[in-house]
C-alpha cells in the first residue's frame, strides 16, 4: 500500500531509461509519497519514503527511495476486455479479513514494573488492524 501526494512534485529521477523490452521510459507525472514496506531490508514494517510515477502509457510504478523496489500497477478497463469476451472470476467471499493499516511500536519499551513505572515511563503502542465483514 502505497499514498502519493499529487500535490507535491518529486525530484527523483526515474531510475531506467528503457524498459524490459528497450524501449524508451516516458515519464508524465511523479509525485512524492510513502509505502508500507517490510521485508528484507526493514527489520521492522513502517512507511517509508518513496515517488510514485505516471508512464504516458498510462502504467504507474511506486519507487521506495531507501531499497529501490518498485510495485507497478496498470488500470484493466472492464468495458473492453468484456466486449473481447474475456471473464474475470469473482474473488470467493471472505467473512473475516484484516490488514495492517499503520502502527508504530517502541519495541525497547517493556510493561511497567514496580522498579521502574516512577522512574521512566514507558509505553508500547499495538498494531491497528481494520476487519471487514462481506
């Protein structure tokens, strides 16, 4: 998951000239953002500063600046592959589905004891989930 602010142009160059089959990179937009990341490289998950960019074929691609992988999205136009006679299968319905959204946690922080709740107070912040019911 990724949030992009369209207002804010990014300074990042796109990294490739061409792409898999050399032809040449036409960039439109690229605007600054941050994605969820974990994984190799994040030892803990978090957003993470990143540029989404906008092909003149109308293809996105979201860039982390810090590990440099690249999510590419492309829009399906419904109308059209229906029209070709082509069928997309309804995903199976899913009664009880959740996802992390965002969450930070000190994970030097322990729970409060006798010895130390006067003198340093500490906290932990849990992960926020989001259910969605069908």
């Amino acid at each position: 998951m990724f949030i992009a602010n369209i207002n804010e142009p990014s300074s990042e160059p796109f990294p490739w000239n061409t792409d898999a089959d050399s032809l040449p990179v036409n960039i439109k937009h690229a605007f600054t953002g941050e994605g969820i990341a974990s994984g190799y490289g994040f030892r803990y998950p978090g957003s993470k500063p990143g540029s989404l960019f906008v092909f003149q074929n109308g293809v996105i691609a979201f860039i982390w600046k810090e590990s440099g992988a690249v999510l590419t999205l492309q829009r399906l136009n419904l109308q059209d592959l229906l029209k070709k006679g082509e069928r997309i299968p309804s995903l199976p319905p899913i009664a009880n589905f959740s996802y992390l959204t965002k969450s930070y946690s000190n994970v030097f922080a322990g729970f409060p004891t006798s010895s130390n709740s006067l003198s340093s107070p500490r906290f932990v912040l849990t992960p926020t989930y989001q259910l969605l019911s069908l």
